[in-house]
C-alpha cells in the first residue's frame, strides 16, 4: 500500500497572479533583451590607454575586440588590462589584441538565462559574446546582467562538483543537491525557481560527468553535442527522475556515419551507466544516447524530426512528446542551435501534425468530474488515487508545448512557454499568471508525494484525502485551469 502521509507544509495559498515571477527566474526574456546598453567596441590596435579611457567613460567592465562591429574578434576586461599593466608589466602604449581574450564564450542572442548562468558558472566566466544566428555580434552580457541561482548554499556544491574526479563523489554530491533542494522547498522557495536551481546544479553534475567519461574513451575528431529531452529538457526535474537524453554528431562526410555512431554509443552507453549511478535512473523506454536510435548524425536527427511531422502516427505523437523539448548540455552547442533553427519553422508548416499532436493533448483530461468532484484512475492496485503527473502536470505542459511549435517559440520551459505564447493567443497576462500558478500548484504537490517516499511508481499519485481541506479546493481550481486550457485547444484545432 502507498504511504499516506498528510504534507507538512503550509496550506496553497489563492490563485493571485504573481507577474514577478519573471523577474526572479528570467521568464522567456532572450538574453539579448537583458543587457541594458550597445556593447562598446574597442579597435585591435587601440592602445590600452585608449581602451581604459573608452571603458572608464562607457562606464562597463568589458569591450569587444572587433574591426568590423559584426566579426568578434576577442573580449577585454577592465581586469584584464590592470593584470597586464600590473603584473605582466604592459606599456600603456601597448596594443589592445595582445591581452584580448581570443575566441571568446558565446551563445545565441536568444538563448536561454538558465544556459548562460550554466555556461558562466561552469567556465567561471564573467561574460559571454551573444551572437545573431548567421554569426554576427549582438551583445555582450556579464554575470551582473543574469539573475542567478546561488541560494541555499549553491557556491559550495559548484565548487565542489568542479572539482569532483570520480562518479562516486558526483553521486554523493546529487544527493546533496536534492537534501538542499528539500531545504529550499520547505522553507518555501517558489516551485519555478527551485527548479531552475535543481536543474542547475544537476546540469553540473551531469556535464562533469559526461567530461569524466569522455576522459576515458578516444572519442572521434568530429563535433558533437549531448542532448536532454522530456523534463530535464524543460528544466522541470523534480526530486525523481530518469534520463532522456541523445548524442548528436556532425561526420565529415555522410559514409562516416555509422562508424562514428558505433564509437559514440559505447562512450554514451558509459555515460548513462554512471549518471544512474548519480541518482539519474536509466529511461524504462530506453530514450538514452547509448541507445544508437538516438544517437544519430546532424543530418539524420533532421530526418527524424521532419518524419514524425510528415507522419504523425502514435509514436510519432510520443516521441514529438519528449524530442521537441530538447536543449544541448554539453559539446558543441551549434549543433544543437542550428537544429534548432532549422527546425523552429516547420511544425506550422504541417498542420496535420499539430492536430494530432492536439488530439493526443486532449487524451490526457484532468481528474476532475462533470460535477466538479475528483476522478481517480489508480484502479483496483491504487484505489481512490490519481496519477498526478499524468492528469495534472500533463495537460499544461503538452498544451503549452503545441502552442509553442505552433507559434515558432523555442522556449522549452513550460511556464516560459505559457508566457510566450500569450500574446499570440490574446490571453490576458492576468489568465497566463493563472494558468502557471495552478500548474506550479499542482508541481508542489507532487513534489511533495515525492518526499513523502514509496515506490517509483507509485510516487505521482495522491489520495486527496491526504491533502489538507484548502489543498484540495486548490488543486480542484487548478485543475479547472488545465481544463480551460484544453478547451482553448479544442476550440481552435475543431476537436
């Protein structure tokens, strides 16, 4: 029998949307939207004196090296050059391209907040270069222009899973993270930043050991990029949690492909190995890099991805489900980025696909009856329980994530989702507010089931009577605002 044990915490409190919630996590605002000025452009040849003065007077602590506005060619910090005069003993008359940062860290310009602060965190870097998709400058951000997710003793475990050298200690670590995420939740740490803050520290975790791994093969000269799917591709891990991840690589020539793909899978089948042994259980369906189905060519992941639109069959649907959630955690990103670029058009371009895709959504309804009471689906194994995973935290995400293809959003976040979409639905910012705190709502009971223990199956499902009277008139409204939102769907696919 499940454990029924009633939660601790504090009873929800009423749906009031809350329109600060994008100011603490970034919301769906681009990188490029958060720097506050044009970056200053300091010539190759320009004298360090000449670039002090320039920085002093723009009043920032870096400048892009740059001929030509479009082409970066390096960055310099006001650090940088007081090294260089100080400790390296540079003339003032010396040239800027000397004590440049050549080639510097960069992202696209509408990358997300959670990829920069992992980015700067893991490079201890104090700034990126964001670029426009055909490689031209847009920006430069810094440290000081993201929000960031240092709370609860995070300085300490960065630094600590920087230094880690074997899976052991990364697997002693992740229980560190989910003891200190189980802190910030019952000190009442809002539902979207303690999962920006877990995913994190969990894609540290992760890159670090993928980085290990990799030290231990003779992986191909190629590029390539280790993909996550599903909720760790939404930034929506919770405190149980498989993987679903994938490996894309790009051959210099197509004949390579099944050659490297046969290297790949052995290093990735490693990978996946050592992240269940982190607390990161391996896929029940097998949506891992070491599966050769998903570690695939540049090219072939294009294939994929435009036959499930063609066709959407069922599995079609499902695997839309999981791979279009996808963000690159370590390699080289571009592969993933021109993925993304290509793919950003064409589910609009099919909209047999996106009806199908609507169809699925609206299989999963809240467990809410026509007379307003619950409706439960644990059967005669979990009597009186509902999957609240399944009809509670589906229903948003999938409805969030169609109107996402539908509209070109890249946002994977379900909430940013929600927020991007907005607009183009006309939806009040006042109905989108409630439509994400009723899905944060329900994401705090569950997480809350989850601490509560049991089996793995057994942890998305709740006996309402567990839950505090409010609790319950809460979760009842929140699921009427799944339900509004399937209505919405239903209104505009004719379904």
């Amino acid at each position: 029998m499940m454990p029924r044990k009633a939660p601790a915490a504090a009873p929800p409190r009423p749906f009031e949307p809350v329109e600060a919630m994008s100011h603490e996590t970034g919301g769906a605002i681009p990188l490029c939207a958060l720097v506050r000025q044009p970056p200053l452009i300091v010539k190759p040849d320009a004298s360090l004196r000449d670039t002090l003065f320039a920085l002093n007077q723009a009043g920032v602590e870096a400048g892009v090296v740059a001929e030509d506005r479009d082409v970066p060619l390096g960055i310099v910090t006001l650090r940088d050059l007081v090294d260089a005069i100080t400790i390296k003993g540079a003339d003032l008359g010396d040239p800027t391209f000397g004590f440049m940062t050549a080639a510097p860290a960069s992202l696209p310009a509408d990358a997300s907040i959670h990829r920069a602060r992992v980015a700067m965190t893991r490079g201890r870097l104090t700034h990126l270069v964001l670029l426009e998709p055909d490689g031209r400058l847009n920006n430069l951000i810094s440290q000081s222009d993201l929000p960031g997710f240092r709370e609860g003793g995070a300085d300490e475990l960065i630094e600590r899973i920087a230094l880690a050298d074997n899976v052991d200690s990364l697997a002693e670590l992740t229980r560190e993270v989910r003891q200190r995420g189980r802190a910030l939740f019952d000190g009442g740490m809002g539902i979207e930043p303690l999962c920006q803050w877990m995913s994190g520290l969990n894609d540290l975790v992760s890159m670090r050991v993928i980085e290990l791994v990799a030290n231990e093969f003779d992986l191909p000269p190629v590029p390539w990029c280790w993909m996550v799917f599903g909720s760790e591709g939404r930034l929506e891990q919770t405190f149980a949690t498989d993987q679903d991840n994938g490996l894309i690589f790009q051959p210099d020539k197509p004949s390579d492909t099944g050659a490297l793909r046969g290297q790949f899978v052995n290093f990735a089948k490693a990978v996946n190995q050592a992240l269940d042994i982190c607390g990161f259980m391996t896929c029940p369906g097998d949506i891992m890099a070491g599966n050769p189905t998903w570690c695939l060519s540049a090219e072939e992941w294009r294939q994929r991805f435009g036959a499930w639109m063609n066709t959407p069959e069922p599995e079609a649907r499902l695997n839309a489900a999981i791979f279009f959630d996808c963000r690159p955690l370590y390699g080289q990103d571009d592969l993933v980025d021109e993925l993304h670029q290509w793919l950003l058009p064409r589910p609009a371009e099919h909209p047999r696909f996106l009806h199908a895709m609507a169809a699925e959504a609206l299989s999963c309804v809240p467990s809410l009856g026509l007379l307003g009471n619950f409706s439960y689906d644990g059967g005669n194994r979990y009597p009186h329980t509902i999957d609240i995973k399944t009809r509670g935290i589906r229903p948003f995400v999938d409805a969030a994530r169609l109107w996402a293809l539908r509209y070109g959003v890249w946002t994977t976040n379900t909430a940013d989702r929600l927020r991007s979409v907005g607009p183009h639905l006309k939806r009040s910012a006042h109905d989108t507010a409630a439509s994400i705190e009723a899905f944060e709502l329900i994401q705090r009971i569950r997480i809350q089931r989850q601490l509560a223990g049991g089996a793995y199956d057994e942890i998305n499902r709740i006996d309402p009577d567990d839950l505090t009277a409010p609790q319950r008139i809460m979760l009842k409204e929140a699921f009427k605002q799944a339900k509004t939102l399937q209505l919405r769907l239903r209104q505009q696919f004719d379904l």
